[in-house]
C-alpha cells in the first residue's frame, strides 16, 4: 500500500469546547490508484486529505505513506519528503505571483535538487499546453492556464502521490473538463497515485474508487 490510514480522527477546539470532525476513518490505497473523496460541504473531506497529506496532524489514528509515518518525522524532514514524494493541486492554483509560469514549476524541482530542472519546467509546461508561456506571470494567464501550470507544478518532479482538492472547482465546466483531462492522463501515464476531492459526481466518477464523506465518517 503506498497509503495507509488507520482509525484517523480529527477534533478541533472550539470555545464550547472540542468538535470532532472526523473519526474512525480507515483507508488503504495501492500505488496507481485513483480515488476521490466526495461528500457534501463540511464532511471532512479536506480535514481528510490534509491529513493524508501529512500537512495537519491527526488528534487519532495515523497515516503512513510509502510505509512511513509523517507523524514520526520532524517538521523539517516531514516537508522534505512531501517536496519529494508528494505533489498538490488546489481549488485556486496557489502560484506564486512574482514568479513565471516556468518559475513556479520550477521550485519544487528546485527543492528536489533535480538535475536539467529548467528544461524539465519547460518540458512540462509544453505537456500541458503552454509553451509559449513560460515567461507568463500568474496574473497573465487565465484561470484554467493558471491551473494547468499548477498540475505540471504538482507533478514535473515525479511524485508518488498527488493530492487535488476540488481541483476544477473555480473553472467553468468545459474548462474544468480539460484540466481534469490533463490532470488523469498524466497521473496515468507516471503512474501517479491520485487523491481527488471534489463535490463533483462526473469528475469523481473518472477514479476507479469513490468513497463517501458523510459527519466525518466514510459512509457505505
Ligand atoms: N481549523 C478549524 N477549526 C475548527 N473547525 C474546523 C476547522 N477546519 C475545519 N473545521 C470544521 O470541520 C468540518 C469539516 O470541514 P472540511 O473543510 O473538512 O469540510 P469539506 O468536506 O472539505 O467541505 P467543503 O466541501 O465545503 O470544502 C467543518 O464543519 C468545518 O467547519
Ligand atoms: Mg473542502
């Protein structure tokens, strides 16, 4: 399995004391498989991937991916092997807006201390469509060219796992087709294991697993 969960539960404090928004979730997923997580507002579905991810820490239970616990690293290790291993998408593309389209996909290779990192930028900025725009800052790209930086981001240093949190929730409908088009053609093609959330019973339907997010639970 190159993601395990195991009795994962999160609570959060509030002034009338604590809330538990997840409990008792169990989840194993092998290398190459694509799932989504759906489930309507407030279920849990993002607590849940930021705990798979390892950018929360559960308050139960616990995660390991490709068999090593997050929790038992320390922070500076811990972000090391996300930069390595893991590569995200989110709802709003996150890029960083002084740097170029290139730049942005760049960094994590960067950070990976990967060897011909500008030419692999490049190279994936063309796979995604957007040769010519290397040079671009966010800001003069569109919204669905800005995701498609963000998913050759998430995925040019070749992670094992990449995690999208309602990846085409701000792009209209044809737009959000195309990103999720790219997004599982070049997850398959790498080999990529896929963790989606979504809202979305069409774009979920395209993982070969779904599971449902009700109260913080996976439901039947
Ligand atoms: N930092 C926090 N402090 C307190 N409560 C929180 C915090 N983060 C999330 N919650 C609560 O946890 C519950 C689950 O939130 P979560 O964001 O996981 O839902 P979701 O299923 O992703 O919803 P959506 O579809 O709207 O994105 C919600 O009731 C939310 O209010
Ligand atoms: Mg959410």
């Amino acid at each position: 399995m190159i993601l395990s969960a195991h009795g994962l539960g999160r609570d959060y404090p509030t002034p009338h004391g604590d809330i538990t928004v997840l409990d008792g979730v169990d989840l194993d997923l092998a290398a190459g498989e694509t799932l989504a997580i759906v489930g309507p507002s407030g279920s849990g579905k993002s607590t849940l991937l930021g705990l798979l991810a390892g950018l929360d820490k559960p308050s139960r239970g616990s995660v390991t991916l490709e068999g090593r616990d997050l929790a038992n690293m320390g922070d500076a290790e811990a972000s090391a092997f996300r930069g390595r291993r893991m590569g995200f998408v989110f709802q709003s593309h996150r890029l960083l807006p002084a740097l170029t389209a290139q730049e942005n996909v760049q960094a994590p290779l960067d950070l990976a201390n990967a060897a011909d990192a500008a030419a692999r930028s490049r190279a994936w900025l063309a796979k995604v469509g957007l040769e010519g725009r290397h040079d671009h800052r966010p800001r003069q790209l569109s919204g669905g060219e800005q995701q498609r930086v963000a998913v050759a981001r998430a995925l040019a240093h070749d992670p094992a796992i990449v995690f999208a949190d309602e990846p085409t929730g701000s792009l209209d409908r044809r737009t959000g087709t195309i990103l999720a088009d790219l997004l599982f053609q070049l997850a398959a093609s790498n080999r990529t294991t896929l963790v989606l959330v979504t809202h979305d019973e069409q774009l979920a339907s395209r993982c070969a697993r779904i599971v449902h997010m009700g109260d913080g639970r996976i439901v039947p």
